[in-house]
C-alpha cells in the first residue's frame, strides 16, 4: 500500500512511518517541520526506496493539491496535528488554524484526488484523534470511553480535534469519502517530544531539577505505548469499516502520581543518584485550567472487531523508555533549546 502520512516527522507519526516501512508499504511523510517534529525521529527508514519526504503544511491547500496529484496515496493516514493541551490554553489560534482548518483542506484535498481517481475501491481517508475529545470520566473504573461516548471537549485543544473529528464523520456521510477514524489515550515511548510529562519528568530527574506534577498528582491517564498504536494504525487502515470509528487504548491507567513514582523508581535502578531517590524532586505545581479527571478507554471493538491489542504493559513500556532516553541523550539534547521546551505554559489568566 502507498501510504501519505501527514505529521510523520512527529512522535506517533514517525512510529508509524518506520512500522510501515518496516512492513513493506510506500511511505509519503508530508511534513511542516514544526517546532514538535524531528527528521531525525525517521532517520532509520530516511534512504530506504519506500520512504519520501515531502515539506508542506497542512493549512496550504494547493500544496496539498499538488502532492496528491504527483505522489497518487492509496490511503491517507491524518496524523498533523498541534496536540499539547498546555500550548493550546496559551495560543489556541494555532490549534484552529491546523486542527480544523489543516483538516478541512486534508479532506478536501483528499477528496479531489479521489473524484478524480474515479472514486477507487481501496482508498482511504484514516483521521487519528485522541480520547480527550470524550472530556472527563469519574473515577469509578468501570465507566470507559466507548465509540458511543457523547463528545465534551475541555481544552481548546480536544475542542479542536473533536471538530476535526465531525468534519470526517460529514465528509463520509455528505460526500461519500472512504473515512475510518481512531480514538487513542495517552502515547508515550522512544522519540516522545520533551515538553510531555514522561520524558519531562525523566530528563528532570537526570538534570536534578523537580519532577512537576500538577494539583495532587490524582489525575488518571490511559497509558499506550507508541509502537503498539502505530500497529494498530496501519490494521485499522487496512482492514477497518468504512464510515466507522475504534478507540484505541492502552488498558494500562495510572494517576500521574503513581506513573511519576514508577520512573522514578526505575531510574533510581538504571542511574542511581548518590544520594536519596529521584522521587525526592517530586514538586506539586498548581494545576491546569479545566485539567480532566480521568481518561479510560474500552477497546473493546478493535479487539472483537480487528483482533488487536496491546502487546506491551506500562512498566516494561516506561522500562523501555527510561532506557532509549538514557541511550539516546543527543536526540533530546538537540530538542531542548526549541521555543517553549522547559517552561511553564498553560497556567491561564
């Protein structure tokens, strides 16, 4: 399959560029080169005759146009987004202009290629969002996300991918196009982009600066490590129904508190201090404006649906993690100095 990713120089995108090379497909990675994304996150696929690397913005339409017309996609896998909910209460602008706007020229841009393609069976339109458009959940921990859950974003940014969202769901049922959309909860793993709270706090710990965990640390996350996600990407690229959605989750929740103390406690293992626990940086900041309670994802139609799920626990994932961070300090030295990295945002007004 001849695949164009959009966003595939970022964290999940670029898991699934190298997977699907890795898997034998023709990759396109339509790229802007943001302040998040990373050539270096694809260099391993980089001179690999699968792989093109083609420099546009999603919010240029007729630079979408022309990368259609020359690169003919089998299927389109929409990653492109701003996603930092901290950046999106500080300049939500941004957020509208990509998230919704770039969206809409995507689909657009999409579906002029296929009228034009005379409408191909095997083509496809797979827009990647995220589970915080399903707001807040209580704690009680058998209530979950499911794909029927009613849409309540809180952020500008789950505002803006819960629009993006609609915008495929119409464009499926006004105009026909070969749509499939996926809800994840939280990704983390190698490549993670260093203003996120896993690798901010492994790179604190190793910098002796404090751990920030915001309110009481009681907020619950459903953990997905990246490279499970992008393997369920490409099954659901491949195999989903058409017109249908799959929330995608990692079955592995945990409040930010006990995830913070986890890596700490491999880090005291892997690179131990010479004195006391890296846990001892813990600090309590003041929260985030309209910061969820809980995200919880049932994945249960992918499972019965696609035969997927996750192959990889949070503690051998956050293992895994600690130890390419530790391996593979000149990627995220390099990322440090970029506008924003280190600083406290999204605190409001």
């Amino acid at each position: 399959m001849r695949l164009l990713v959009t966003g595939g120089a970022g964290f999940i995108g670029s898991a699934v560029v190298r997977l699907a090379v890795a898997r034998g497909h023709e990759v396109i990675n339509l790229d802007a080169l943001t302040y998040a994304a990373c050539l270096d996150n694809v260099a391993s696929v980089a001179d690999s005759a699968a792989y093109t690397f083609v420099r546009a913005d999603i919010r240029d339409r007729a630079a979408l146009d022309r990368v259609f017309a020359e690169q003919a996609p089998d299927a389109v896998m929409h990653l492109a987004a701003e996603s930092h909910v901290d950046r999106s209460i500080d300049g939500p602008g941004t957020f509208i202009e990509t998230n919704i706007t770039g969206t809409y020229n995507m689909l657009e841009a999409a579906r002029k290629y296929w009228l034009e393609q005379g409408k191909p069976e095997r083509f496809r339109f797979h827009h990647i969002s995220t589970d915080e458009v399903f707001g807040s959940l209580p704690a009680d921990p058998s209530v979950k996300f499911t794909e029927e859950t009613p849409y309540d974003p809180r952020s500008p940014y789950s505002a803006s991918k819960a629009s993006s969202d609609h915008l495929v769901r119409a464009w499926h049922e006004t105009y026909g196009l070969p749509t499939v959309l996926t809800n994840c909860s939280n990704n983390y793993g190698p490549y993670h982009f260093p203003e996120k709270l896993i690798p901010v706090i492994i790179l604190n710990a190793l910098a002796g600066q404090p751990l920030p965990i915001y309110g009481d640390g009681s907020n619950i996350r459903d953990w997905l490590y990246v490279e499970d996600h992008a393997a369920a990407l490409l099954l659901v690229v491949e195999k989903g129904e058409l017109g249908r959605s799959y929330n995608i989750g990692g079955e592995n929740e945990r409040s930010n508190l006990e995830l913070v103390q986890t890596l700490c406690a491999i880090l005291d293992r892997k690179r131990p201090k010479a004195t006391g626990s890296y846990a001892d940086q813990i600090t309590f900041v003041t929260d985030r404006p309209g910061h969820d309670a809980r995200y919880a994802i049932d994945p249960g139609r992918i499972r019965a649906e696609l035969g997927w799920r996750p192959s990889v626990t949070v503690e051998e994932g956050l293992e895994k993690t600690v130890d390419w961070y530790l391996a593979n300090e000149p990627w995220w030295r390099a990322l440090q100095d970029r506008q924003g990295v280190g600083e406290r945002l999204g605190v409001g007004t």
